[in-house]
C-alpha cells in the first residue's frame, strides 16, 4: 500500500484533515447509532476486483491528488484490519462482522510524523548536553573553580558536577586492570598503619592488610621479610616498599606513580605475602593451648557422680550432688585420704569447674551442701561465650585475654567502621575472620581470675568487656526496640571467672559500685554475691564518656590500656562535650547537656556541681561562655537533651 509521505513543513495544527471524509466513502455511517453497514450494499467490486480510491491531502493550502491501489482478498478469505489510524475503508469481514470502536485517521490538530518527532526529541537531547558542557567548562574557567563541588539549573534539570582536584587527576582508578598486589603487615591501634590505609582507600587501589594482632602466625613472616616488628611495611608484590615514610617520599618524588604502574603490569609471584586464609585458626595459638591439669578428674566426676534435682532451704535446686559425695568419690577413685579430696574439691572450685548452688562458699565435705559443675548452671548455658561445654583449656591470666580481645576488636573498628567511629557496618563484622576469631578467644574468659588485677586493671578490663559485648550483641541478637531495651542490657551475657555478666551488672554493679540503674528499684548486686569484691572503690563519673551501647548519642567506641586509662577516659570526655555533648546558648542563658547526665545525676551531684564539674572537660570557646554564665550571678538553666537511641550503623 503505498501512502504518500508528509513534509517535515506540514504544521500541526491547521484545517480538519479530509482524508477522514474520503475514507469512508460510500460505506460512512452513523457509529453514534449503533448502525452496521448490510453486506448487500457493499461493492461486489471493492471486495472481488482492484479498487481505485481517490485520496486527497492538504499541502500548503492546495489540494494534491493521489492514487493508490488496494489489493484485497477474495471476499470467501479473512478480510484484513490495517491499525488503528491508517484504516482507508471499513473492514468487510463477513456476516459476523461488527464495526471495531477506533478513529480511522487523525484529525490535523492532532496528527504528527513521528520522524519529525524522533527528530525534535533528539535535537533537544543534543541541545541540553551542549549546555551541560558548556555549563561544566565555565566552572573550570571561572573564578570559583576552587570549589571542588558545582551545582546549577537548567530548565527542568539539576546538574551536580565535583570537580576532581590536581592530585588526584594524577591517576586515581586509572590505572588499569591490576595484575600486580598491594600488601602491608598492620597492628591494631597503630596510627601509621591507619594512615596507609586511609591513603590506598583515598586512592582507590585495592590491597592485602594482615594484620599480626588477628593473625598471629603471620608476624614471623614480618620478621623474616623485613628483619623487624616495625609495622607498617608495604610490599608492591614481592617487593618491599616500606613504612609511612618511605611511602611519602615516592609520592613527594612522584616515584610512587611509577612503582605503581610497574606492579600494576606485572603479574603477582608466589614469593609475595600471600593472602590470609580465613577460617582456619593459627597453628601457633593451637599449639599453646594446654588442657587443664585437673581434667582428667573432672571427667571422671562428671561421668560417676549422682546428679539430680534436691531441695534445700525451700527450694529446689536442679542437677547437683552433694560435697559428701564428690569426697568419698575421689577418695575411691585416687586411693587418697580424706583431707587430700577436701583439697582437690576446692582446687576445682576455685577453678571455676564446680560452684555451689547459691554461690555461699568454696567447698565444704557436707551431705547438706549442693554444688553443681558450671556448664549445669541455669544462667550458663544461655551465655553468648558458651558453646555446649565448658573450656577445659589451662586458665589464662585475665589481662592476657582482655589484651586479645581488645586487638580483636580494634582491628574490627578499624575495618568496618566509619573514621569517626560512630557507625560500624554490623553485617559486615558477623561475617568478617576478625569476627570469628574473636568468638573463639572469648571463651577464655570462662574460667580466667579476675578477682587479683588491681582497680585501674580492673576498670580497663570492664569497660572493653562493656563495649566488645555491646557490638557482639549488635551482630548476635540485633538493636532492641524500646520495649525489650531492658532485656537487652540484661539478658545479654557472658561467662566471666565462673560468673555470669549481663552489660547492666558491668556497668552498674562493677563500674558504678552496684548502683541501681536509671527507672530501676534494686541494685544488680545482692549483698552475698561475692562479684561485689570487684566493684569499684569509688565512682568515677568519667567511665560514663567510655562506654558505648550502639546508640547515635551515646559515645564514640573505643578501648583502653590499663596503663592510662584515667587519661583516655578524660580525653573521651573531651572528645564528647566537643562534638555535641554540651551547647551554651548564652542569649537565653541555657545550658543543653546530654541526657546521660540527667540519667546518672547520682554520680555527677546536684546542678551546680555538675557544670562546675563539666567546665574542666571543655574546649576554650565553650569555657569562656559557661564561665562567663556561672560567674555572672544571673540564673542559669540546664535543658537535657533528646537521647537517640536508633542503631550506630
């Protein structure tokens, strides 16, 4: 069928189209009415023979006559439909033929080329990027291209552009496919270390870190290669690089774009450090490893002794046995005298294998004392650091493991964190190596003593335990909603020297000398629990500013050295008032302070105190306006602030 082609000149709009009238032709009826044409009617002509339809179209005001000619088919075979708006006659299909519901032709107003279409759509295209090109080319002559971020309009469309700076034009992501391996050896909580990891992430260059505090095996290696401990040492493949310094002095010389395309060529050899393996623990850390002198006996008891449900003093206690009974067992078993079993029975307790039921003494030789093996314990099994049975391994001195677990969980900061330490990827850590490895180290504090560490020990050692548990609780049971807050500072526990730790006994029972928690009616301590010898001596409001629960507005996460703690602390608290913790509104004469300090007034004192006490932890602006507020002799009025408790994520 051949239809004549409309000029690009044709306007859109202009007189009704007539080729609608001439369409129909004779066979035109009235649609509105609901009339079908009679097949009587129809031309024989039209439907059996060639047709020749006169078609007018409008060009420019005069009428130009066309011809086409329309084969049809015999009128016994199906009678095809053209689509909607191109129809020349109505369809004549037979006797069960029914008028389709379609505009046959366009009107004028209406019709467009859609080659005319594609054109102005793509014409305007073209205009719009021309003037985003010349937009992006006038910021970097004009007078504020220092910026390194434009942002400007144009109709209908916003165009952000970050201009990249000299430096890092230089060669950032282009360099390739690399075949080659960037790899450092790192130590958690080195500062060079995290200054060279910041630098290839900055660069975009993808690199090994093996880090000899998480994989311990590794640090011979280090020594091997480089003939020190120092740390960081870099390596373009097999090659030593160096430390932070020497990497300053390539890029200062601009030696490191060299080195760098020449490693980047080059594949990888095998003499390079190679990748650390996940999943597997260090052939070192198993091999000091040592089983429990008392192990054997303890599995001979476990196997022989009676355990079963009794009552004493009114209520019923479940799966213990009485002291008689572990004697004369001990006695048959060691061929030994009596007093020798009293012995051994209170070397098992002291070493966290066995307890009594109500925790009131060591071991005594009585039918009327009821002792349990720890794993038998209710509260025992439902701790995060327990795995079915308890760790027979010889005890670690506490400070030894806390030291692990707190590279632990360093290196985790340092890998999923963000720079400023207040928002930790915690799907991430779940299924990170660090993550594992931890998981392993922390059942070691099953059974470890850590009633012999002094108070600054002490206090080192909680407030890691306090925030390690923070994020392990994070990854294991997820952020609480505001009805199971309470459970999750509660529930949450660990096993520590024999003792079952919840974070609100750490905070408030051990840190806070047993003090009763905010909204709360009892201490976390009773009188008789013997983990009252570990409460601090004295409350130290500080440790408040070192403690992290996941929360936006509580503090950043950290650790501590036992050596400073008391420092670290106060720069934590520095760090706190810096970055929000306090604001001065010296207009209105209002103090905004941090809801922590309402919360724990008893360990901060009254009003007064409290911001004669907060002055000594603030930067020169904010003392200057508190100082000027306090010693002015007008009112002063403390606001707490909103405490935001969505997870730090």
């Amino acid at each position: 069928m051949g239809q004549e082609e409309v000029s690009d000149d044709v306007p859109l709009e202009g007189k009704p189209d007539q080729m609608a009238a001439n369409i129909h032709g004779e066979n035109s009826y009235d649609a509105g009415a609901g009339d079908l044409p009679e097949n009587d009617d129809l031309d024989a002509k039209k439907r059996d023979t060639d047709a020749e339809d006169e078609i007018y179209t409008q060009l420019d005001g005069n009428k130009v006559r066309t011809l086409e000619t329309l084969q049809r088919p015999l009128s016994h075979l199906p009678q095809p439909e053209a689509p909607a708006g191109l129809t020349r006659d109505a369809s004549t299909g037979g006797e069960d033929y029914r008028v389709a519901d379609r505009s046959l032709s366009l009107s004028s107003s209406t019709a467009m080329d859609m080659t005319s279409f594609g054109r102005f759509i793509r014409d305007r295209g073209s205009t719009i990027s021309a003037a985003v090109v010349k937009r992006i080319s006038s910021l970097k002559e004009g007078d504020d291209a220092g910026n390194t971020v434009k942002e400007f309009n144009l109709t209908g469309l916003k165009v952000i552009v970050r201009l990249k700076d000299d430096e890092n034009e230089a060669g950032d992501g282009d360099y390739g496919d690399i075949k080659g391996r960037i790899s450092f050896f790192s130590r958690s909580g080195c500062r060079d270390c995290g200054a060279v990891r910041s630098f290839f992430r900055t660069k975009g260059l993808p690199y090994v870190e093996i880090n000899v505090d998480v994989f311990t095996d590794r640090e011979k290696e280090l020594v091997d290669r480089t003939g020190g401990i120092a740390v960081p040492a870099i390596f373009f493949n097999e090659r030593l690089v160096g430390g932070l310094v020497a990497l300053n002095s390539l890029r200062n010389s601009g030696e490191f774009e060299r080195r760098l395309r020449e490693m980047a060529g080059r594949r990888c050899p095998e003499s390079a450090p190679r990748v650390p393996v996940y999943g597997f623990d260090d052939e070192d850390e198993a091999r000091e490893r040592r089983e429990d002198a008392m192990v054997g006996i303890i599995r001979v008891l476990r196997q022989r002794l009676p355990i079963q449900d009794r009552i004493t003093k009114m209520k019923l206690v479940k799966n213990c046995f009485a002291g008689a009974d572990m004697i004369e067992l001990l006695i048959r078993h060691l061929d030994c005298g009596r007093q020798k079993a009293i012995d051994i029975g209170r070397d098992l307790a002291r070493r966290h294998f066995i307890h009594h039921v109500f925790r009131e003494n060591d071991f005594e030789d009585s039918k009327n004392q009821f002792y349990r093996f720890l794993e038998h314990d209710p509260a025992i099994p439902k701790c995060f650091n327990f795995r079915g049975t308890t760790n027979d391994d010889e005890p670690k001195p506490a400070l030894t493991v806390g030291h692990r677990l707190t590279k632990l969980m360093s290196a985790i900061l340092e890998a999923y964190a963000s720079d400023d330490l207040r928002h930790l990827d915690y799907a991430r850590i779940g299924s990170s190596e660090e993550f594992r490895r931890y998981t392993n180290v922390v059942q070691d504090l099953q059974r470890v003593d850590v009633f012999g560490i002094s108070a600054d020990e002490r206090t080192a050692f909680f407030l890691n335990l306090y925030n390690a548990m923070v994020i392990h609780a994070n990854v294991s049971i997820g952020r609480p909603g505001p009805i199971d807050r309470r459970s999750f500072f509660n529930d949450f526990q660990y096993i520590v020297g024999g003792y079952p730790y919840s974070l609100s006994a750490i905070k408030d029972g051990i840190l806070r000398s047993n003090r009763r928690s905010p909204y709360s009616f009892s201490k976390p301590l009773s009188s008789s629990d013997r983990r009252l010898e570990l409460a601090l001596p004295k409350v130290n409001p500080l440790i408040h500013f070192g403690l992290c629960n996941g929360a936006p507005s509580s503090p950043k996460v950290r650790f501590f050295s036992a050596q400073g703690v008391e420092v670290e602390l106060r720069q934590a608290a520095r760090e706190f008032f810096s970055d929000g913790g306090i604001e001065v509104d010296l207009e209105k004469r209002i103090v905004h302070l941090t809801r922590i300090i309402k919360w724990y007034s008893a360990d901060f004192g009254d009003d007064k105190e409290i911001l004669q006490w907060v002055l000594g932890y603030l930067d020169a602006s904010k003392t200057g306006l508190l100082t000027h507020l306090l010693n002015d002799g007008g009112p002063v009025n403390i606001v707490y602030q909103s405490f935001y408790w969505s997870l730090k994520f």
